[in-house]
C-alpha cells in the first residue's frame, strides 16, 4: 500500500504539463505499484486537486459505492455521478514523469504557473502554490480540532 508525505513544488510547462515529484513516483515503487495509472479529480471540500494510486481510487469510490443504491434511488444516482464527473486517469510520461493534467481541472483550482503537492498518507493533493495556506489550519485551531477529536476515542 502507496503512503505519500512531505510536500514540494513545481511548475506548469506550456503544455499544461507538471513533473510529478520523484520522491513520489519512489513512494510508489516502494508501495508495491508497478502500475503509474493515477486517478486525479477535483476536492469534494476544496480547491485543489487529489491525486490517488489507482488501487487506492478504487478501494475509496467502492467504499462510497456501498452505501448508494445507484439503481433505484434516483438521488444516489445524481450523486454518483456528479462526484464521478471530472474524474481522469492520467500516467506519467516515461521520460520525465510528467503528468498531463486536463486543462479544466488546472482551470477549477486556478492553477496557472507553480504547484505545491502535499502528500496526506492515502493521496497527494495538489495546488496552486499560492493557495496551499488556505488548506492548513491555523496553529491553534489545529490544537483544538486534535483535542476535540480525541475525546471521542
């Protein structure tokens, strides 16, 4: 199983292209992932882009699958779809291991030059640089959250 950590940066080519990180694509080998297929979609919460191990794309989407009756519930339908929407597989090219993110996701997240990916153990998340602030707590809020989520252990 892929664990990703640590954060770093990069740049948007031209092409829309952004090399994904080697202490990444070395997570992987690590994790026991001979396939680069990656899944990347838009946040549900936010503004930037997830990016899983296909393995672990499928495992979260079917544990979401479970609790939906997509057949007969008509607002389960709607859901499933529209959190499906703007889902893409991407690979890394072999030379460099850049990754070809759609313009319309690059376009949702407004990044436009430079990138922070942020590994958060199960995927990577990836933003613009200058908004990766706004996704971390601040110090004391932090402090609280961990001690309110502890109580309920």
């Amino acid at each position: 199983m892929t664990r990703f950590f640590g954060k770093t940066t990069g740049k948007v080519d031209d092409k829309g292209r952004i090399v994904f990180p080697a202490v990444y694509r070395d997570a992987m080998a690590r994790g026991g992932e001979s396939d680069m297929t990656l899944i990347i979609k838009k946040n549900v919460q936010g503004t930037c882009l997830n990016l899983f191990t296909l393995e672990e794309w499928v495992r979260r989407s079917d544990k979401i699958l479970d609790g939906l009756d997509t057949e007969l519930n008509s607002e389960h339908a709607a859901f499933w779809s529209t959190y499906n929407d703007g889902v893409y597989t991407i690979v890394p090219d072999g030379k460099l291991g850049r990754l070809n993110i759609p313009s319309e996701l690059l376009e949702q997240v407004g990044i436009t030059k430079e990138v922070e990916f942020a590994g958060v153990g199960y995927k990577i998340e990836i933003w613009a640089r200058e908004k990766r602030a706004a996704g971390i707590l601040p110090a004391d809020v932090f402090q609280a959250t961990a001690a309110r989520l502890s109580e309920k252990k």
